[in-house]
C-alpha cells in the first residue's frame, strides 16, 4: 500500500472506531500529517484532557502516553510501538525522589512531564518545558526539588533567581538536546546565517540556551516564529520540528542540525500506528494507584495553564 493511501485508510479507521490521533511535534511527517492534533508535551496533554474520543492514538514516547492514559481513566489509549521510551525519563526511578524528599522535607517537588508515572506520583506538581517558570513560581516553597532535567533545571534557576533550584538526579539530560545540539553547530549555522533567529529549547545546554535570542518549548517556537517578522531561524530542538514550522510558514527558513533525531520518536511509523487502530493495541495503562496520585500533579498543572 502506497503512503497516501495509508494516510487515508488510517484517517478512516479512526473516525469509525472515534479515535483521536495526537502527535508530537517530533513525529515523522506522515504521521503530523494524519493527526488531529500535533503539538508539545503541554499541549497534547490538554487536548488528551479534553478529548470526547473513546480511544487516543498516542504518538509519542512513553511518558505521554502514561499522562494521557492517568488524565482518561475511561478511555483506551493506544500506542504504534512501546518501545519508544524516553531516555531521559528513565533517568529518574521513584526510589531517587523518595530519596530526595527525605533530605529535603522543605521542598516543594516539581516534575518535568518527562518522567514516568510511578516517580511522578511522588510530585507534588507536573510541568512542562512550556510552563515550568510558571508552576515553580506558583510554589509557596523556596526550596524546589526539581527533575529529571539538569539543563531545564538551569533554565527554571536563571528565570527565577529567589527559588533553589535541586536537580534530581543531579545530572538528568536528553541525548538529543545535550549531545547532538551543540554550541560550535549554532556558531557554524549563524556564521553562514547571520540573520537568522535562534530559537533554543530548554533541555539545550546552558552554553547554547544562552546564546539563544529565545529559549522556549516546541510550540512556543512554533507561535515565536508565526508572529515575527524575521525570514531565517535557526532552529534548537529536534528536527523534525522543521517539518511543521516549513509546513505553516511557506515564507521562511528553517535551520536545524539534522543529525539531532529523537530515535525513540521515531519508532512510530504510519504502518504501525495503523496496525495499533486496527488492531486495537498495544494498549497503555497505569496502574489506578499510582495514576491517582499522577492525576492530582497534572491536573494542578492544567489548572495553572488552562
Ligand atoms: S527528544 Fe529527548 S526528551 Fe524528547 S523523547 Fe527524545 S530523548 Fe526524551
């Protein structure tokens, strides 16, 4: 089968079955391409909150889907492949929280929602790259435990001065964002585009976040880049982003580091994300004890956000 004819078939099936296809800003473009929504990690969490659909098709990597599955309780949320897991939540078990908490009983513990569930029940809120200055500052707290990523960490750190900021683990990192986005690539790609904007995400490295005119989410490049004026943007984040930002400005130019791929992202394909409407699984769930607790530290970030 050809992949047009895929698209449609897989657009089909989802209408007859009433699910709802949320992709991330990282998937391949076939996959934006049969989405009804394509968005971030904050994003794809309140379209998942909102969804009347019986099912979600999650393209995405694990701890999204674990999010979509804790805030729809009632609904089946599907998965192409299971085996796009994120590095970087892995990074934090429950045990290292738990941990954390004892050392530090006065502190506030605010998680990425790159984490998985059962360390995420020991949140006392969620957030994401979007709206982590907002959620910290929200805490009455000075001291914030704050997890899985050391670079987002710094970002909260520099914006908010007044608060401690305590990595947990003290050197949580994305692969892609740390090892693959580096500073000498923005030297080299501004030095050919002197014009161009930088737009850098928060799991950057502080060298690069710094030499960023902004540091911001996925879809918050996606909106910086629709209201400037500017022709040329450099682009910090995984490439695939490229995809969408070409996509809805015809008039500009993106640059991004090619070789920065989120292999886990890419595990989903159209054949597999078909496969899964079809056949109804791999099914995500969360256990109803843990995803409780996961629920209360979403849902205050959601109420933050909304
Ligand atoms: S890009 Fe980084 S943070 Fe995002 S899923 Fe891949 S490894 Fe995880």
């Amino acid at each position: 089968m050809g992949l047009e004819e895929l698209k449609l078939k897989t657009r089909e099936m989802a209408a007859e079955m009433n699910a709802v296809i949320l992709a991330h800003n990282y998937q391949r473009p076939e996959i934006q391409d049969v989405a009804d929504f394509v968005g971030d990690s904050l994003d794809l969490a309140m379209k998942a909150y909102r969804t009347k659909a019986d099912y979600i098709l999650f393209c995405g990597v694990d701890f999204m889907a674990e999010t979509a599955a804790v805030l729809n309780p009632d609904k089946k949320v599907l998965m192409p492949d299971v085996a796009a897991r994120c590095p970087m939540a892995g990074m934090l078990p429950r045990e290292a929280v738990v941990e954390a908490k004892k050392k530090h009983p006065d502190a506030a513990v605010v998680l990425y929602i790159n984490t998985l569930a059962e360390a995420k029940a020991e949140a006392d809120i969620v957030c994401t790259s979007a709206n982590a200055l907002r959620v910290v500052k929200a805490q009455p707290n000075r001291k914030i435990l704050f997890g899985p990523d050391e670079n987002l960490a710094y970002f909260v750190q520099k914006h908010l001065p007044e608060k401690k900021i305590i990595p947990v683990p003290a050197h949580g990192f994305c692969v892609v964002h740390k090892s693959m986005l580096l500073k000498g690539e923005f030297d080299l790609m501004k030095a050919e585009h002197p014009d161009a904007v930088i737009f850098a995400h928060p799991e950057c490295n502080p060298d690069v976040q710094d030499m960023a005119d902004f540091v911001l989410s996925t879809n918050g490049m996606v909106e910086k880049a629709r209201e400037l004026p500017n022709k040329e943007f450099i682009i910090g984040t995984e490439q695939g982003l490229a995809y969408r930002l070409r996509k809805e400005n015809p008039g500009k130019k993106f640059y991004v580091v090619d070789t920065a791929v989120c292999v886990n992202m890419k595990k989903h394909t159209l054949e597999k994300a078909y496969n899964a409407l079809r056949d109804r699984k791999p099914m995500i769930t969360v256990p109803e004890n843990i995803a409780e607790k996961v629920r209360i530290a979403t849902e205050r970030m959601l109420n933050l956000t909304i």
